[in-house]
C-alpha cells in the first residue's frame, strides 16, 4: 500500500478507531454509572469525545501496526452492590456497544446495495467505508471478549467463574500482559493466525448472516480496486 491509496485508507480508518473507542470506553463508563459508580463519569469519560480516551502511545501503535488501545476507564468496585456481577456487566458494556455498532454498519450497508446497485466512485467509496468500519467493531468486540488481561473477558470470565475459582486464578491474570503479546506476536510464526481464528471466524459468521455472498465478493472485489488488502 502506498500513495494515495494509503492516504485513503487513514481516511476510512481513523474516523472507525476514535469511534470505535470512545465508544467502547464510554459505554463502559456509562454502565458504570448506572451501576452506581459515577468515578469515570466525573472524570468526563461518559463522552464520545475520543480526546477523553485516547492514549497516546495507543493511538500511535493504531496507526503503525493496527493494533492499539485507549485509556481504560476507571472503575471503583466498592460503589457497586454486586462488585463481581457488576464488574462483569461494566466489562461487557464495551464489546457489546461494539458489536452493536457494526452491526448497524452492516445493515447500512446492505442497505446501501439495495438503494444503489448501480457502480459509482462514490458508492464504491461508501462501501469501502462502510465495511472497513463494520468489520473493525465487530473484529474489536470478539478481540476484547478474549478472556486474558487486560481484555475486557478476563473481568468477565472472572464474574461467571465461581468466587473461591475466581479467586485462584486472579494471581495467574497478573501475568496477561505477557499471554497476550505471545499471542499477537505467536501468530506471526506459526503457519496459521490464532487471532485469526479466534476473531476471523465468528466475525465473519456474523458479517455473511447480514450481507450476501454476492455483497460480500462485491466488497472485497471494491476494497482490492482501492488496494485497501
């Protein structure tokens, strides 16, 4: 990718990462709040403003490897009634409100093919858009509910496991830093992406339930024109 065609793929992207993530992070802050822990919210995280969640270093590493993060919300367990059940509900708020999103992404687009089945650059751009955005949410939901620290599924798998198997298995989640990167990094020499398949698959499940098969070659068909794979 080069040229213009890289310059049009930051345009696309960049739009869907500070809204996917500021979307996740303040729908993490906003179930929070319902909860009854207003910490986020006072520190003004119930807020699409991606300026609010960006994390430097996070957003650098979006842009460079495609693979980044935001600054996590903060979350006070002693404001909840139920911290474990409560937690869980917290964390599972942003991978929810990104699957959310894609979907709509999805539904947009399918729509788009039924108003404008004629080819156009303008409704080749859309597409392009469209998908690149539907897949990145969904792909960062399915991401985030991997149950290894500090994705949003270890505080999840941690609510549903029993308290007192919780409770053994927290001093082992110390080390998820180093369990996720060897799965990032693990894929990279194997002959098969573990991401891939633990993200790839139930993605793509979900993204040939809403478009059909004929949508579906006609997208990659539009983002190999724009030389987006």
């Amino acid at each position: 990718m080069g040229g213009e065609n890289e310059i049009l793929f930051y345009l696309i992207f960049i739009p869907h990462v500070l809204l996917a993530l500021s979307l996740h992070e303040a729908s993490h802050a906003g179930a929070a709040f319902q909860l009854g822990d207003d910490t986020a919210a006072l520190m003004g995280r119930l807020s699409l403003n991606p300026l609010r969640h960006l994390d430097p270093m996070g957003a650098l590493a979006f842009l460079i490897i495609h693979f980044g993060w935001a600054k996590p919300v903060p979350v006070n367990l002693l404001r909840f009634k139920n911290p474990r059940r409560d937690n869980m509900l917290v964390s599972l708020a942003g991978p929810l409100s990104n699957l959310a999103l894609g979907l709509i992404l999805l539904i947009a687009l399918r729509l788009l093919y039924l108003a404008a089945p004629l080819e156009s650059e303008a409704r080749n751009t859309a597409v392009s858009f469209l998908f690149v955005g539907a897949q990145l949410n969904v792909g960062l939901s399915f991401f985030n509910l991997i149950p290894i620290p500090p994705l949003d599924g270890s505080h999840i798998l941690l609510g549903i496991l029993p308290e007192s198997l919780a409770r053994r298995l927290e001093p082992l989640f110390r080390q998820g830093w180093m369990l996720l990167l060897l799965l990032i990094l693990g894929s990279r020499f194997l002959n098969f992406s573990l991401l891939g398949i633990i993200i790839g698959k139930p993605m793509f499940a979900i993204i040939n339930a809403v478009l059909s098969p004929e949508m579906v070659q006609d997208i990659f068909r539009c983002l190999m024109a724009y030389k987006l794979i």
